[in-house]
C-alpha cells in the first residue's frame, strides 16, 4: 500500500511539474510574440522608410526556420505551385527545362510529348517575349513563373533559335497538364538483368514501378536494378507502396517518431508482392535522400537486395504539411525515422550547432552498430553505405570547364541543325568525324582555361626569385618547364577524349531520342550497372546478403 502510495505520488508531482513546464513553455512563447509584434510595429510607425510588410515578414520566418533545418519550410498562397509539383510531378505549362547563360534564359531540353516539343521547340531557343512582354534580362525563375499557367491556356513565344538563317521564330501553342515521368526508363540492360530508374517518389512513382517489374518479369528478367542514384526523395506513402512490390504482405518497414512517446507510427507493406525472391539490386549515390534511403535501407536491413554505389545523403527526417491562414503552408519535420534493423540514418543533428550556427556530419567513429534480419552490421548516422562501393574517377578541369561552359550543349544544337538523323542510341558512337567537329567547334579564343599549371610555374618562379635562388642556370630550367606545361588544347582535348565523349553523346542523342536516348546509352557502359548485374546472375548475391541463392 506504502509502495502504491508513493507511485502516485510520485505521478502526481510529474503531472504538476510538465503543467508548470507547459506554462512556462506557453508563457515564453507569449512574451516572445508580444516582443516581436510590438518591434514590428514600431518599424512601421517611425522608420525613415517605408517597409514592405510581406517581404519583411517572410525574411523573418525564412530566417528562423532556416535555423531549424533545411526541410522545414513556409509555402505562401503564390509559392505553392512548386510545392504541388514536388508532390504530385505535375503542373500547368510547357513541358521543358530551361536555364540561364549570358544572353538570357534558354529551353535547355523539351520533354518528348510535350506542348514545347510539339510545337517545334529546340535546346538552345533563347527566350525573346511571352505574351508580348520582353524576357531578355529576366531571371530563368522568372520565366518559369511567366510560362506556367492553367491548362488549355494560350500562349505566344517569341525565340531566337541558334545556327539557323531564319533566326527569329514565333510559336504559339496551348499550356497543358505536364506530368514528370518518375520512371525515365525500363529495360533489359544485360542479359537476364531488368532495369528501372526511378527518380522521384511522387503519387505516380508506384504504378510506373509496378508496371515496369512486371514487364520486365514477363520479357524473362531472372534479376532487377532499381536505379535510385540522383533521387532525392518525395513521399513516404510511396516509397511503402514500392517496397511492397518484393516484401511478403504486413512487412514492417518503417517506424516514425515524433514528439513523445504517443507519435510512434509503424508503416507496413499493405499489398500482396510480385516476386519475394527475384535477385535485386538498388543503385545509390550521394544524392539519394529520404524517401530512397527508406527504400534502400529498408530492403537492406531485411537481406533483400545488394546496395550498389556510394553512401547515401543521409536525411532520416520525416515531413508534414499544416495549413496557415491565408491559404499558406507550413512543411515542418515532424518525425524522424527508423528502418528495420532500427537505426536512423540521418547524418546531420540540426539540433547540435557550432558556436558559429553551422552543422556538421556525425563522425563515423560516433555511429552505432545495428544488425540486419541475417545478422549482417549496418551502421546508423551517415546514410545507407552501399554492400558494394563503385569508384567513379573524378571530373579533371578540362571536363569541368567543357560542360560548365556548354560546350557540348552547344556543340549538339548546331550538329542537329544541320544533320537529320543519328543512330539509335543502343549503336550510337561518338565517331573521329564528330568528334572532330566538336574540336573544331570550340574556340580557343573563348575557351577558359584554369591554366593550373602554368599559374604554379609562375607563381614558383616569383617564389624562387624572392628567396634568391634565381639565377641564369635556374631561369632556363623554369623557361623550359614552362613550356612543358604550356596548355595545348588541341592535344588537351585528345588525350581527354574517353572522358568527354559520355558527354557529347548524351547532349547528342537527348537532340534527336530525348532524355530516354541519353539513359539508354549511359547504361552501356556503367560501372555500377556491370557491377549489379555480376552480382544478380551469380551466387555471389547470396553470399553478400549471407544466405545461399
């Protein structure tokens, strides 16, 4: 009785002590509002100049959630439409993807189906007038916003197209619903090996997985590759529905925690599985985030599929959305979430900031160890790291500055103009005759160059110089170093073929094949594809997921 006695007691004093909390926590939360209310009003009254109450506001709750964490965000009513877009991968408009250079915004690929394309838009138009209102010095975002609309709605271009007599072109064509293919591509990429790339989880993302493994099963897939790499995300729902396509009906996959013990939510797969034992494997990279590391981690975690590539972002975070006055939206992190193997696998705790606000990785030697279903060691704090890692060279200069430039870009926009048609991309080559072309197409004049190694001989000169041992015997010695280092960039360009030619032939064949061309011909030759692919056809699949296939 003594014992029951002192239990309530005890839960008595709590009950009082979180009241008091809660009130003080409220009561903080009031002065602080009052505070700011009564600062903004002041500004208001007596600053020298007016103030915009809109954007002054929105600065401020920028600002503070800003110092929250990058996924919590407001949504005025006019903002909305991304936010819409992001969720459902569709929106009123033209179907195409533009971007700025120094003349101003340009269609950079129109989407295969779309107004934009059927109207006879090409890469490179540059954007003259909308409507009769002039773009030129205009913001792509601003265009963006121009060319979006209701759908059925009319609108007229004006375009200065690009290595053409008739330079100037007028279109005038009907916006339409755009949907954002999730899936850009399904096929066999090996022999017995099925492909899906999949690059957003969206409310379509689901049917076009589900349609694709199908297909693929029936034209004799004996493995598949979920291609998750560059996918940063999207809906929880789907990545669910997804992971249900090769998990057994009623799998927990997921458990989501928000704040206090009450906010536990635990998704499960709710469908019946096509396949439950076809070998599998998911390609990942740095920037798959989210909803894909839920995929990855999870099919991880159970010994389903072989995780292929490098480690994954890392953003175990889960959002909701919560309406505002005056039609705005809030989308606030509302939980964090765990896998099967139960460990989170967010790689930043927003909540721990350095003395000078920024954030950082959590170390690897501070991560926790956690066990798959088969009682493999998995990691928590720093993403999914992949069963097997692929080492992709890294980018030299030359590259850098070809694509940065738009070299290859333009390069194809001209070769499409005057050449009909190339191969298909499964045969496609960049041959000694194109690529010829394509030397001959930049212009040393205008190419720039980071001349790294001619800044180092310089610079080492001026040091050698200032130290005193510059003499004639040394200046000779640097004077021929230096001309050894010279820059050539015909013969730059020679020796760096192999790593430009991915480039050329994608902005070729997206040109006359679109994105699904550039797809098609950047798996023939994919380190992690190859990888999968030896993987799924063999008995080392299960021997990496420790069981026998």
């Amino acid at each position: 009785m003594k014992k029951l006695t002192l239990i309530a007691a005890s839960l008595v004093l709590l009950c009082v002590l979180a009241s008091a909390a809660t009130r003080s926590k409220k009561n903080e939360i009031s002065r602080n509002l009052d505070i700011f209310n009564a600062l903004y009003k002041e500004l208001q009254t007596f600053y020298v100049d007016s103030i915009d109450a809109e954007k002054s506001i929105n600065t401020a709750i920028a600002a503070m959630l800003d110092d929250i964490d990058p996924y919590t965000e407001y949504f005025s009513a006019k903002d909305q439409d991304a936010f819409r877009t992001m969720t459902t991968g569709e929106y009123g408009g033209i179907g195409s993807v533009i971007q700025q250079n120094d003349e101003g915004v340009i269609i950079a690929e129109p989407y295969e189906g779309s107004p934009a394309q059927k109207a006879g838009l090409l890469p490179g138009d540059l954007f003259l007038t909308i409507d009769g209102d002039s773009v030129l010095g205009w913001t792509s975002a601003r265009v963006s916003d121009k060319l979006k609309g209701q759908s059925g709605s009319t609108l007229k271009l004006v375009m200065k197209r690009p290595w053409t007599a008739d330079s100037i072109k007028t279109f005038e064509f009907k916006r339409a619903k755009i949907q954002i293919p999730p899936v850009p591509y399904v096929g066999m990429v090996r022999p017995g090996v099925g492909y899906i790339g999949l690059n957003t989880f969206s409310e379509k993302s689901f049917p076009e997985v589900r349609a694709g493994v199908e297909k693929l099963i029936k034209e004799g897939a004996k493995g598949l590759i979920l291609d998750l790499r560059g996918n940063g995300g999207g809906l929880v729902e789907s990545a669910v529905e997804i992971l249900g396509l090769f998990l057994p009906k009623g799998t927990a996959v997921l458990t989501t925690r928000g704040k206090g013990v009450l906010n536990e939510k635990v998704y499960k797969t709710s469908i019946n599985p096509i396949d439950t034992k076809i070998p599998l494997a998911v390609l990942v990279d740095g920037n798959s985030a989210s909803a894909s590391e839920i995929v990855s981690g999870a099919l991880q975690d159970l010994d389903r599929a072989v995780i292929i590539g490098n480690r994954s972002y890392g953003k175990g975070l889960v959002q909701s959305t919560r309406e505002l006055p005056y039609d705005g939206l809030l989308k606030v992190t509302v939980a964090k979430y765990y896998i099967p193997s139960g460990r989170l696998i967010q790689a930043i705790d927003y909540s721990r900031r350095n003395p000078d606000g920024s954030v950082a990785r959590i170390p690897d030697s501070l991560t926790s160890v956690f066990k798959t279903a088969g009682g493999r060691e998995v990691r928590d704090g720093g993403g999914i790291t992949p069963d097997i890692k692929i080492e992709y060279p890294e980018v030299n200069r030359l590259t850098f500055n070809v694509v940065r430039d738009n070299w290859a870009f333009n390069f194809a926009n001209k070769y499409a103009a005057t050449h009909d048609t190339i191969a298909p991309p499964e045969t496609f080559e960049v041959t000694d005759e194109i690529y010829s072309e394509f030397k001959n197409f930049i212009d040393p004049a205008k190419f720039n160059y980071d001349k790294v190694c001619e800044n180092a001989v310089k610079q080492l000169r001026e040091i050698a110089t200032a130290e005193g041992y510059m003499n004639d015997s040394t200046a000779a010695q640097f004077d021929v170093l230096a001309i050894m280092l010279r820059h050539d960039l015909g013969r730059d360009l020679d020796i760096n073929r192999k790593n430009l030619t991915p480039y050329i032939a994608g902005e070729l064949l997206s040109r006359y094949y679109f994105n699904r061309g550039e797809v098609i011909y950047s798996l023939r030759d994919d380190q992690a594809v190859d990888s999968a692919a030896a993987v799924l056809t063999t008995p080392r699949f299960g021997e990496i997921l420790g069981k026998k296939k």
